[in-house]
C-alpha cells in the first residue's frame, strides 16, 4: 500500500475552486490560520462539502519569524509553516476565496454568509477561526522591523535574544509575563510603560522584581523603533518631561494586547468581555451550528500546535452535526 | 540574525540525563506520546525545571503506519513523526526516564510520583499524558501467546501473517481497518464480531467487501486461542445458539476497542465511566497541581494534533500553577 500522495507537489499545482453561491454546504470556515487550515483537512477527509473563506492566508503565523515549539519542526519560519499547511489543504481542492471581506452572518437553520461585494454564501455548518490581530504600536520602525527585532510573542520568539538586550512595551500581564521570559535568556530588560506603575497581577510583578537584569521605565511610550537591517535602539519619550531617551536593544517586544476578530459575529454569539467567542470544550459557540475554533475564542493560550487541536476538535464536532442533523 | 539554532542534529546528540530522587522538579510529566512530548517541550522552553517519565517513546503514534492528518506533512510515517517529536524534546536536555513502570502517585502540595523499583520523584506539579492501551478479550491464551500469534496492531504486525489464515476479532473502525489490511498479505481472514452486523465506517466497509479472503462470523466471540508453541487455532462460540467453532489460523488480531492508562490515579482523580481523566478546557483534573492531556482524558476527539494542542495547554496551566504558588 503506498499512502504517499504528496511528492512533488507545488504551488502551481494547489487546487481549488472558486466559492459556489447556489449551493448549500456542509461546513464554510472563516479564517485561514492554524485553526481554520486544520478543520479544513479535517473537513475534506470527512468528506463533507467545505467551503474556506481566507482574508489572509497563515493568520498570525505568517508573521512569526521562527516556530520552535510547533512539534514536528525542531525550526521552522513561519511563512514555510504556511505553505506547508496551505499545501495540505489544497492538494485535495476546496471551494475557496481569499481577500474578500465578510460583511455579516446570518445564523437561521442555514448559515448565510454575506461578503462585502455583495454575494452570499449558505452553509448547515459554519466555523469560525478569525483569530486576533496584534494591537500595534503605530509607530515608525513597527512595520519596517517585524521579524528582524520587532516581535509580539514572547513565548514563541523569546528564545531568539538570549544574551541580547530587549525592550518590552506594556506593563499589564502579557508585559510583565513577556518581561519575565526574557529576563531568564536575555542580557537585559527595558519594560517601557505607559502609567506611573505596573497593572499586572502582583504575584507575576513580585517574580519579576526577582530579576537583576530587568529595570521598568514608567510613564513613558515608544515613539519610533530604529536600525539599520535590524532593530538596534528604540526611542522613548518621558510623558511628563517630554525628554526622549535612546535605548540600545536588538528586540522590542509589543505586549499591549491583541484584538479578537469577532467583529463579524457580535451580537450574534456570546463573546466574553475581552470580546473573545465563549467555545465549550468541542468548539460549540451559543448558537446551534455555529462553531468556532483558535485565538479567536476565550481557549487561554494563543499558540500553533493549540489552535490546529481546535479546529481539528471544531471540525469534527461541526461533521457530526452536519452528518446527524 | 540567524535564528535556525536546530540545523545538524542527529540522535546520538540526543541529550539527557536521568531523573533526580533529591530534588523536586517544577514539573514533571508521565508520558511520551504527542501530549507528553508536546507538554515537554513548552515546560522546557517556559525555563521551568522538567522531568519527563515514559514507558515507550511515541505512543500510538510509534504504531501507525501513515499520518495524512498532522498539520505540516501531507504524509508521514508514525516512526518518523515520533523520531522528530523525541528531536524536539532532546534537542534541550532534559531529565529523563524510560521504562520503568509507576506503581503510584501522592497527591499533597509536593506530588510524589513512586517507581516500582522503589525510586520516588518529586514535582510541583504533574501532567498526566499516559495515553490509552489496547483492549484485552482476557481469554485463555491471549497472554500466553501474545507475539506468537496474539496481536494487537495491524499496522505493524500484518507482514508476519503473510500466507498464513488470520482472525481478527472486532468489527468497528479498527477491526476492519485492520482485516483491510491482512487481506491484501494473509491467505484468509476471518472477522468474529459480537454484534449482528459490522459497525465501522461504510466506506471501510465497503472497501473491505472488495477482499474474496474476508469472511465475517457475526454475533460470535472468542472463547480460547490455542495452540503449542504459537497460535494454531482459535475457539469461536455463537452467542446464540451456544455452539463453538474451531477456527484453523496462525495468527490473531484483538481490535476491540482502547482504554485509559489511568489505573494509576484511579481513586485519585476524577475519571468518567470510560475511565478517561476528567478534564477541563485548560486541562485541570479534579485535583490542583495535577493536569493531564490527550488520549487518556475525556477530550473527545484522538487525534495527533489533538493530543498536541492539549499537551501545550497542560504545559501552560502547569508552568503557570507552579510559577504562581
């Protein structure tokens, strides 16, 4: 028996279809992340008739420079993590559409999903994997240096600057927690934070305050990150005085929070106050047919290998429900 | 910035060092298949100290033939994936045991975890990944025959049947899996199965019907397998008319089903009727400091990257239960 279908597979040969509005699908999935690539797989080899609705293919992940802690890739970059989850989609063809806003969901016994441009498409099943979006800083330098210094996972990327001088913007949790990675590998640590102290939980700010090589800069925001091929300093301007100081780092990590994609389904299913999609254990949202799957639900931890176990969890239970409805 | 730190490694790198009796471990995780595994490499790159206890590397995977279904290799073999799995984790050094059996756990504030060679570990927390094992008919000469004739996985052990009549006890996913596979190598294949009819899939069932070699013995079970020094013959009693059957066959492939590798913590943690480890979405089990991830828990779905995702999830809660005490 030879199970191997995929040599020699490339991106020319890729194969889909584009979305058929006068049809009813088994499961239309929204996001093209880790979670909404997985359900895909799971979707297809179930085979029920998916539909795959992508505003930009890989989500987070494409925008990650190294991957250490997705199994099966001691390193990987995440654009080559993307390809290859994007091939294992599409070597088996799918109905498909990429770059299209979606304007609304209608959530009656068919799901109807209304894109921008005007078409609609139906589904018995939808899951929902829109992921967060990083909350920027907006300032010069952010964009230019992403993946070359500028980095907002400290769990993922934290590794990558040991012995190295590190800023981190933000002192709620995800500051402060990003700060006490970095502290274990990096030189040093230059929180820079906005209010006069530190909003953290206190037992994760009195762990930090056990670390020699961290120092907290209150009262203050970046206001332009600077190198030449990489990151090498970052200006800090005093919100009081107005004096802007530079400060020599390789890396800058932006921890002011990430900002769930739930805007399409508000209203329409239950959110938590952070505005994530409340998912029981098997990704069922509060509506009967819709799931949801990935950072964009109230799961804790915002991480690869997590959200791919999601929509493959999400998947499965949206096969189920097509296939006993 | 060259951030590829994973280039050129190969298994006599493999780095680690064995489990410590005089120290206690932040965590320490029971387990080396995909939750296990995963669960080591986030408590490791979380910088918490990390003891890792396995009985063979790989679990379920280390036994199936092909993966079409873990995200980021269109085709895999089980060895393979499990190889890069163990990479991954060693690629680090960490403490770690192969092997020796758990006779019990102590669940106070430090766990104890104690070997049956006497030794006992400490932790601050543990993760529970001990996976499922196959289900035994429990009839004579089962045990005494086991790899004389007596098997368990198809996928590994059906190029030793070839030529020769085989019976395959089972008639679910796993037992026609399995008859699949024997019927392309053996000489005849007979399926007993309790119930009336086959309850796999339909289109295993019909891939399986395709097979001349098949037989299906419905509403039967197996009563003795016999033989001197390997299996000669398997005894099969209909349920009901009472009357039994001698079956000539060399071989035997018990395909009835999984259970929990949770003896260990019965009566420790709370477990559902299937005797699966009780969980919550962030892998808490009913007592604090103790997690546990993938196949041995209730999570529903047994999947590779099922059992990542929750490997990761475990590790997370874990680092962060113990870095908040």
């Amino acid at each position: 028996m030879d199970f191997n279908l995929s040599a020699g597979m490339f991106d020319s040969e890729l194969n889909f279809n584009p979305l058929v509005s006068d049809k009813t699908y088994d499961v239309m999935i929204l996001g093209g992340g880790p979670a909404g690539l997985t359900a895909a797989v799971y979707c297809i080899r179930k085979g029920v008739s998916t539909g795959l609705i992508v505003k930009e293919i890989g989500g987070q992940v494409a925008l990650t420079a190294g991957v250490e802690n997705y199994m099966g890739y001691r390193y990987i970059n995440g654009v080559e993590l993307v390809q290859k989850f994007k091939e294992q989609v599409f070597q088996f063809g799918i109905d498909y559409d990429e770059g299209t806003a979606v304007q609304s969901i209608d959530a009656g016994d068919i799901k109807k999903v209304h894109f921008e441009d005007g078409r609609v498409f139906s589904a018995k099943a939808l899951i929902i994997a829109t992921g967060k979006s990083w909350r920027k800083l907006g300032v010069p330098g952010e964009e230019e240096f992403r993946g070359r210094g500028v980095a907002y996972c400290s769990t993922c990327d934290a590794p990558f600057f040991s012995g190295k001088n590190v800023v981190v913007v933000g002192g709620g949790n995800s500051g402060v927690e990003a700060a006490i990675d970095l502290a274990r590998v990096a030189e040093g640590v230059t929180m820079v934070q906005f209010l006069e102290k530190l909003t953290g939980d206190t037992i994760l700010i009195d762990k930090l305050s056990a670390f020699k090589n961290v120092r907290v800069i209150y009262e203050s925001e970046v206001t332009s990150i600077d190198g030449r091929d990489s990151v090498e300093s970052v200006s800090v301007k005093n919100r009081k005085t107005g004096v802007v100081d530079q400060i020599a780092a390789q890396g800058i990590f932006v921890e002011i929070g990430l900002i769930p994609n739930s805007g399409i389904v508000k209203g329409l299913l239950q959110l938590n106050q952070a505005g994530e999609i409340m998912v029981d254990c098997s990704c069922r949202t509060s509506v009967p047919g819709i799931f949801a799957a990935g950072d964009v639900t109230d799961v804790p931890f915002k991480q690869i290998i997590v959200a791919g176990g999601e929509g493959a969890k999400a998947a499965l239970t949206a096969c189920n429900y097509v296939l006993n409805r």
